[in-house]
C-alpha cells in the first residue's frame, strides 16, 4: 500500500484563468486553454491545478498584455501613476522619450526651453507642464530614479531625447541650426549618452523632420544634426551595448542611407516611424524597401506603424478647429466653454461674422484645406470613413457653404461634437495602404503617441481599435486574423525593444494578460476632459471589453475600470 506521504502535495496556483480561448502572442491558432500563474509570472498552460483566484474565462478572449513602444509619457507618468488613457486599451508597457523631445537632462533654469519645445512637438501646453513636471533631476539617470520612486498602472520604459541632450551640452548653440558642435561637445554627448544607457535607458530617440517645433516656431534641435555627431552616439551606444535608435525623419534624399551608416556604427536596433503623408504619398514604400534592403543585409531594422488614420479631432473646445484664430471667436477666450457654445446659440450675427468674415492666418488656410478629409465622428466611429461623406463632399452636395455647415456640426451634441481629420495614412480615403504597412513583417506597432498631442489626437486608442476593426468591423476590404493582430502589438513589439520576457503566453513569460470580452470590444466616444494639472485640457478616449487586465499577475483594469493597483514598474 502506498504511504500517504509519497502522494505529491497540490501546488496551489495564485492565479488560475480558466476556459478562455488563448491568442498566446506568437502567432498560432487560438485555443481553448487554462492559464496558472505564481507571483508575476506565467507557470503553466493546459490543464492546470487550482488557484486561490479563479477567473472563468469560457467565451472570452486571453491574450498578452499589449505593448505600445511609441509614446510621450515623459512628463505625465511623473504625476499621473495610471499613465490614460493607455492603461484603458490593455497597454501594459509603454516606452516614451521618442521623437527627440523629453525632460532630461537638463540644467538649472534649462526647464522653460524643454517645455516649450515639448509643448510645440506634441501638443502638451506648457501651464500644464510647468505645474506637472517638477525637474528635481538634472541627469538622465536622475530622471530613471525619480520614475522609479513612485509605483504605476504598468511598466515604462525611457529612451535619451537627442534634442534635448543636444541643448544640455551646447546650450542655446544646441538649438541654433547654423552652429555645429566641437567633437569635444559630441565625445560629451556620447559620454552622457553611454552613462544613460547603462543606466537603463531604453534607447536614443531622434528627430529630423520639419514638422517639429517648438511652440514658439524653432525648429527642433536635432533636426540640422550632421553624420559626425550621429556616429559619435552611435558610438556611445555601441560602448553601451544596448539601447534602440528611434528616429521621425522626413525621408529626404540620402535621409535613410545616413541612418543606416549610424545603425551599422552602433550594432543597435535601428526604429523608423512609417505612414503616408499627402505631399509624397508613395514615400513611404521607398522607406519600406530601404528597410528590407537593410534587413537583407543584416541589420535590426523596422517601421513602426499605425492601424488607422493618424486623426487630429476637431471641436468647438480642442486646440484646433476652424474658428479657432477668428478674431470674434478669440473675443470670447475669457468665456467658458458652455458660455461660448450658449453665446453662439443665441448670437445670429455672431454665427454670420464666423462663417462669411474668414481670415488668410495659417490655421483657417489649414483648416480650409482640410474639409475634404474632415467627417463627422458620429455613434459609429467610423475611422475608415468613404469621401462622399466628407465635409466637403455633403456641403457640395447639398449645394451649402462648407463653413457654415462645419460650425453647424460643431455646435451638435450641445457643442461637444467632434469632427476627425484623417491628417495622414488616409491618401486614397481608405486603410488599403495601412493595412499593406501592418502586414509587413518588418514593421511593429507605433504612431499612438499616449500622452501627447492632447488637445488635437487620441490614438493611444489604438491597440483596441487594431482587434475591434481589423479582425470584425471592417467592411470597406479585407480583414485579419485574430492571431496576427495580437502578435503585432505583443510579441513584435516587445522583440523590437528587446523586452524578451514579455508579449507572451507561456511559462516563464511575465503575467501581463488580457481578458477581452471581444464581440463587446469597441471604442468609446472620445471626448475633451479637463483634468491635467493647472486644469489642462486633454482628450480621451476609453474602451468596452476589457473584462479585466493584469500587470505582473496584480488585475489592473475590471470590467472597463481602473482598480487603483499599481503594480508596474520603470525598465532598466
């Protein structure tokens, strides 16, 4: 007879989620599987024991907490610990630093250029960040430690601003496109650069197109930076040994080969921002084959892409809008929002003045240009919208001035009406190209920008507009696989930064995991909330289906709410 004592004892799991129908991150086939974890790691896939918490996921879809590499939480995730609205999308890890702006280093009494510059890249107002952001560092591994002293929603990662170290060592000069650094002013950025590195930093971000500026109008600093100063911290990174170079280039010409001399000089993953733009709109597929080329020979490199339209929002209380330089709507600055919109409600001559009496300013040329890619963000958030629908297109239609017709839509919803810009990704007035960008296996997801840009774009809504649209609503083309989609921003993701232990399901990986009610999984209107400090304006835009989300095996998010833990952590 067998000794009880030779009877091995159960393991008794922390957390088991059972029946689900598991999307792991690589790739295969979804199947019906139970999931165990222990602390925060996954432990076993299968038919697993008990756990002393049990979800039963039977209907509902698992998958691993999703990845975005591509954001601007420099200043945000120093006072906001829950890092929306990506922590309402499953985003788990999020990297920010990238395009060249951020907030180290920085000198004592530095602080006023990199929030002017910060405000004019991304759209985040300078009040908010002057209260917000505290600079009670100077260095870039300063910065790490005071991230680090303070628990959030999910983990972050860092990368150095190009921009910003450029004007740490050279000071006014840094933003001066006419002055050239010393090498003895490079060999200082290499240093600080290496030292960040090995510190934790995540990469060297770097940007060198034109459409960057401060909110004052320079140019960004490393926009003029030349093939010295480049392979100096290319250098520096290969000293380092680790980091990824993040780059928003307007691809000139020569543009890509000077970027790959700097990724062969490094030995380092080499990131790209890829999306269509309106003046080349086939630029980007000269990108993408520069890309393979460089694949082909060897060397790390991919685009990062976006699944929709790259969609500035327009409404009477965003940054933009067509009235917004108009001299009498500027007369009513001092009003608040609901007293502009009753003011405009009982004011004809005021509607009349908006509508016939338009300025030549650069915003109304703008906006003048832009109703022919400007639709209504009605109940059924159409991001893939058909040009007949168009602003344009229903005020020719109906044989009406498109101003008038545009501040009419504005004022519906009590004046909360958003209209959507599909600024770019959006040539053809369709998601063909876009759908050509997310196919590629040399490009990872990106584009969201989670924290910036906060009174005109909210595409951190990305990852759940990626499942919900491309794998069930899109009528206008084809579709993708479920599998696909989740390996894109989790696995792929993760690999493009080098987060080996995370992106998928299996033991041993990191129980960052979502369950997802996906026939319910769908977008939420977006809207501008006024909650940033110095009472800022943002826009947000929050999700159904997320049954619930787990960081590091701690449930962050239940039925589409926060549940205030904190369990993320800075990666180093």
């Amino acid at each position: 007879m067998m000794s009880l004592y030779s009877i091995a004892p159960i393991v008794m799991h922390d957390l088991v989620i059972r029946n689900g129908t598991v999307v792991d991150g690589t790739g295969t086939t979804a199947r019906e599987v139970d999931i165990a974890v222990a602390g925060e790691t996954i432990v076993e896939i299968g038919k697993v024991g008990p756990g002393r918490r049990e979800i039963d996921a039977k209907g509902l879809l698992v998958t691993p907490g999703f990845i975005d590499v591509h954001t601007h939480y420099d200043g945000q995730a120093t006072w906001d610990p829950f890092l929306t609205p990506s922590s309402y999308h499953g985003v788990t890890t999020a990297i920010f630093g990238n395009c060249g702006v951020g907030f180290a280093p920085v000198r004592p009494g530095a602080a006023p250029y990199l929030i002017t510059l910060m405000e004019g890249v991304e759209d985040i107002p300078g009040t908010v960040l002057a209260e917000g952001v505290k600079f009670n560092w100077e260095s870039f591994p300063e910065y790490l430690d005071a991230l680090a002293a303070s628990p959030k929603v999910m983990d972050i990662g860092a990368q150095v601003p190009h921009g910003v170290l450029r004007f740490y060592v050279m000071g006014e000069r840094g933003a001066d496109h006419q002055s050239i650094p010393s090498s003895d002013e490079i060999a200082q950025m290499g240093a600080l650069l290496e030292h960040a590195l090995r510190a934790g930093a995540m990469g060297l971000t770097t940007s060198r197109t034109t459409k960057h500026r401060t909110a004052d109008g320079r140019l960004t600093p490393s926009l003029s930076a030349q093939e010295a100063e480049l392979a100096g911290l290319a250098q520096a990174m290969r000293r380092a040994g680790r980091g990824v170079l993040e780059v928003n280039s307007d691809f000139g010409p020569g543009e890509f080969q000077v970027l790959r001399a700097a990724s062969e000089i490094s030995g380092r993953p080499l990131s790209v921002l890829l999306l269509q733009v309106d003046n080349a709109p086939e630029l980007w597929r000269d990108t993408r084959a520069q890309i393979h080329a460089a694949r082909a020979a060897g060397l790390n490199v991919n685009g990062q892409v976006g699944c929709r339209p790259i969609g500035v929002l327009i409404g009477l209380e965003t940054s933009l809008h067509p009235f917004c330089q108009h001299p009498a709507w500027r007369a009513l600055d001092h009003l608040t929002p609901a007293e502009r919109y009753r003011r405009l409600c009982t004011d004809a001559d005021l509607r009349r003045v908006l509508v016939t009496e338009r300025g030549s300013d650069e915003v109304t040329l703008r906006m003048q240009a832009a109703l022919p890619k400007m639709y209504v963000l009605d109940d059924d958030l159409d991001y893939e919208p058909e040009q007949s629908s168009s602003v344009a297109a229903r005020a020719a239609a109906a044989g009406r001035d498109p101003w008038e017709l545009v501040l009419e839509l504005l004022m519906q919803r009590e004046g909360k009406q958003l209209l959507l810009n599909t600024f770019e990704n959006y040539n053809a007035a369709n998601l063909n190209a876009v759908r050509e960008m997310l196919t590629d296996e040399a490009t990872i997801m990106g584009l969201g920008d989670g924290g910036a840009h906060v009174g005109t774009i909210c595409d951190a809504s990305g990852p759940t507009f990626l499942l919900s649209h491309w794998a069930r609503e899109r009528k206008r083309g084809p579709r993708l696989p479920i599998e696909f989609l989740v390996r894109k921003q989790t696995r792929d993701s993760a690999l493009g930064y080098g987060l080996s232990d995370r992106g998928v399901l299996a033991p041993g990986f990191r129980a960052d995991i979502n369950i997802i009610d996906f026939d319910r999984l769908s977008l939420q209107m977006p809207e501008v909330v006024y909650d940033l400090p110095a009472g800022g304006r943002r826009l947000m835009q929050r999700a159904r289906g997320y049954r619930h989300t787990f960081v590091a095996g701690v449930q962050t998010l239940c039925d589409d709410e926060l549940t205030g833990a904190l369990p993320g952590k800075l990666l180093r």
